[in-house]
C-alpha cells in the first residue's frame, strides 16, 4: 500500500541540488512530471539538467525556525498566514530553501528555512501541529525591522496630516490632512437604536475635505478610500458643515464590530500650496429621529410674518415695507440671484462668474475646482483594480468593491484570515447564494474536521447543520426517570 502522503525528493543531477516535493493533482500525461514555480530555483537553472525523482518518506515536522529575508515583515496575523500558505501550497519544507508567503493584501514575503525538528533536511507538514519560530537573519536587520514599525506608529507631525484613532461620542476631535491623504479613526461604540450623525466642521476648506464610513463587519474589513467605502459625501459643504447620518435600521450596521471613518483630503480642490494642510473639525452624535443626511430641521416654516414685512423678488429676503424701496434700490443693482438654486452673488464677483450647475444632476457649487472635483467622482469612467468591471463613476466604483467585487476583504469564519470573498460577480453560483458564504468560504469550508461528539468526519462548512441534528437528537430522547428516593 502507497504511503500517504506520498513525498519525493528531486534532485539536480548536474550540482547535486536536492528539493523534497509532494504531489498536488494527477493530471499531467502518462510519464510526465510538472514541477511548481516555487521548485524550480532550487532544482532547475535556466539549462534546464537531468534531474532524477525519488520516492522518500520524511518525519512530521514538529517546529521550524524561519528567517525573513528582508526587513519590515510586520503582518497582523502570522499564524493564520503561515497556516493557509501550509496548507495550500506545501506538502515538504525542505532546509535552507526560501518559504514564500503571499500577504492578504497582495504582499510577498519571503523567508529562509533554517532549522528542523527532528532534525533532517525535510520535513513533511501534512497533518502535524508545527511550531514556528521566526527570527531576523542578523542584528541589523532586526534593528531596521523595528525602526520601520516604530516609524508606521508616530503621531502626525505640525506640516503632516494627524495619526486619527479613537473617536468618542461625546468628545470632537481637531485634526488636520494633506491633499490626496487620509485620516483614519475607529468609533467603537454608539446608542445603535438611534440615528447617528457624523460630521466635519470648521473646515479650512469646505470643498476639499471630504467624510467617507465604512463600518466593520466580518463582511467588510478595507478602510474607507474614495472608491472603496459604504457611505460617502463629497458634497460641498452647507454652512461650513458636511455631515452623514446614519439610521439604526440600516443593513449594513448588522453585525458591525465598530464604525471605519477616513477624512480624506480632495487633491482637486486644495488650495494652490499644495501641501498646506486642511484642518478640520469631527464630532459624531446621535441625532434626532426622523432626520434624514442632507435634511436638516426646517424652523422657519412655523414663523409667522408681520404684516409690516416684505419679501424681496430679487434676494427673497423679508425686509419692512417701509425700507422695501430703498433696499430693492441697492439689491438690484448690486446683487444677482441664480435663477435655478436661488443663491444671491454680488454682481461681478468671482463667485458669480465661477458658479456652475451640472447638466446631469442638480449638483453645483462656486469654483472651478469644485466642478472638476464633481466631474471626476461623478462623471468620470473608473477600473476597478480588482476584476475587470468599469464602473460610470467613482461612487459606483465603491458600491461594487463594498458589495461584489471578488477582490472584496472578508473575515473568513473557517481560515480566520482577512482574504478577497472571490466569486464571479456577474455569475454568482447558486450555492453560494443559498448558502449565504462568499466563494472564498465555500471552498475554504470544504475541508473537513472532525464531530466532538460523534467522531464524524465533517466538512466545516457543514458542522453549524450537523450540530443541529444533535441537538434535534437530545430533544427527542425521552426525559430520564427521577429517583423515588427523597434523599436523591
């Protein structure tokens, strides 16, 4: 009977270079064998040799010490990492060959295999617990690695944009940030049965700073950029504030862990010293019920008018009848009034000449820079880095990388690592849709483990059903009888 599994080792007939090799399908030709990209370097140079197979069996690893080959290595889970990278890719470890690790992010990692136990030059990795040790290749390297994350963690600085972090309810914070950057803060909790606003104020300018949300969920992980968040306004502010107001009913709170906020500084429209700093104001509030984002309560409609007032046809302002003439005088012939968003300009002011109306939309604004900014977030055609879907607009753009894009960051429930849900978009299977996991998990959770109740062989993605059939099962046991002993 074939062991199991099945190892070899592959050596370079011309230097003597070995490699040791599992088998990961049986699908090439009779009397062929492809080797992995990963195996070449260390068996095959570009001349191509003879090289001979043979079959060998190696012990189960119990520990491994690895050394990072460049400085800086700084990920947020290397267990989970190393575990998927394991298990997907490696039967062997073969010593003082190089491990590479693909990051959840797109990263390359790669590290120098040192030591074994037991002690060999190969292990197998199949279906063994492994101790991992990863140390720095020397002392300078161990230094620069600490200097890189010690840089990752300082405070802004008085010319930069601020570090961000905790945001609390009753408490705003000031900050400030370059064009084209962003500041992130986290809001880890809030009254969830009451609307919540969240606002930017006191800007240094208004049409620059834009607020983008995301909230953090094991089916959404990425920070909020501009072309990847949930709730978004990049509207020009309103009476120097710009707020988004989130209701408790919304979908996209369901399980969320905490609330991602970015301030994001519009390169379109910062001032012409670009890398002046915008300062800002955030603050974050339940709000009223009933109040919608964009909406605020309107208190004028109950007042009630003198009869002694007026109501100018040119600005719309209510002056006394007595002074209507002289000022009806002065208004028309200094002021101006847009005729569609019933704003009053001073004649000939630079506002005036600058204000636009877009002709596909009922945004407008008061510079130039304001209607290039629209035009790039709302009309400009967008590839999603992702998958090969072009969205109309930026804000599609985000819609699709927070909703379907395979390349889309998910918490998975079964490898406990930060991965893209994968999937084709356009043709979701149906098992994925019945199911309710992305495709990602669905073939993540067809590895099985075993029942601790039953000693069942389960797959994973299967064992929340499988444990409802016990607990079905302990339903329908009749109730043991009690003891007649009063004492018992």
């Amino acid at each position: 009977q074939l062991p199991n599994p099945l190892m070899f080792r592959l050596v370079n007939q011309k230097n003597g270079n070995a490699v040791y090799a599992g088998i990961r399908e049986f699908s090439a030709e009779e009397g062929e064998i492809a080797l992995g990209p990963d195996m070449l370097p260390d068996s095959l140079p570009e001349t191509q040799p003879r090289v001979t197979v043979h079959a060998k069996q190696l012990p189960k690893g119990i520990y491994v010490r690895l050394r990072p080959l460049e400085a800086g290595y700084d990920p947020d889970n290397w267990k989970s990492l190393l575990e998927r990278q394991l298990r997907e890719s490696y039967t062997t470890l073969t010593k003082d060959t190089v491990l590479a690790v693909r990051g959840v992010k797109g990263e390359h990692f790669k590290f120098l295999v040192d030591k074994f136990l037991p002690e060999g030059d190969g292990i197998c990795v199949v279906d063994t617990d492994l101790e991992v040790d990863i140390e720095a290749l020397n002392e300078e390297q161990a230094r620069e690695t600490l200097r890189q994350i010690m840089a990752k963690a300082q405070p802004g600085t008085a010319n930069g944009s601020s570090r961000g972090g905790e945001l609390d309810i009753w408490k705003p914070v000031a900050g400030q940030v370059l064009p084209g950057e962003y500041v992130d803060y986290e809001l880890p909790s809030w009254d969830r049965t009451r609307p919540l606003t969240i606002t930017l104020s006191e800007m240094s300018s208004p049409d620059a700073v834009d607020l983008l949300i995301s909230p953090k969920s094991t089916r959404q992980r990425a920070k909020p950029r501009d072309s990847e968040h949930v709730f978004g306004s990049f509207t020009p502010a309103e009476d120097g504030t710009n707020s988004i107001t989130i209701q408790p009913t919304n979908v996209e709170l369901e399980n969320a862990e905490m609330l991602l906020i970015s301030v994001y500084g519009h390169p379109l429209t910062a001032s012409l010293d670009g890398t002046a700093p915008l300062s800002f104001r955030l603050s974050a509030k339940a709000a009223l019920e009933g109040v919608s984002q964009g909406m605020p309560v309107d208190l004028a409609n109950g007042v009630t008018r003198s009869s002694d007032e007026e109501q100018c046809k040119n600005c719309l302002q209510w002056v006394p009848k007595r002074t209507m003439v002289l000022h009806q005088n002065f208004c028309l012939r200094n002021n101006t009034v847009c005729p569609k968003c019933k704003h009053v300009f001073k004649k000939g002011s630079p506002e005036w000449h600058a204000h636009w109306h877009c002709e596909y939309d009922d945004a407008f604004g008061d510079s130039p820079a304001s209607k290039a900014k629209h035009d790039n977030i709302r009309h400009s055609e967008c590839q999603c880095p992702a998958c090969d879907f072009t969205a109309p607009s930026l804000v599609e753009l985000a819609l699709h990388r927070t909703s379907v894009c395979p390349g889309k960051l998910i918490l998975c429930q079964f490898c406990h690592l930060e991965v893209p849900q994968e999937g084709d978009p356009l043709n979701p299977s149906a098992e994925t849709i019945l199911s309710g996991l992305t495709a990602h998990e669905l073939a993540d959770g067809a590895r099985t483990t075993d029942c601790h109740l039953c000693s069942k062989i389960v797959r994973m993605r299967d064992m929340t059903a499988h444990m409802k059939h016990h607990e079905l099962d302990k339903v329908s046991r009749p109730k043991p009888d009690i003891c007649r002993n009063a004492n018992c």
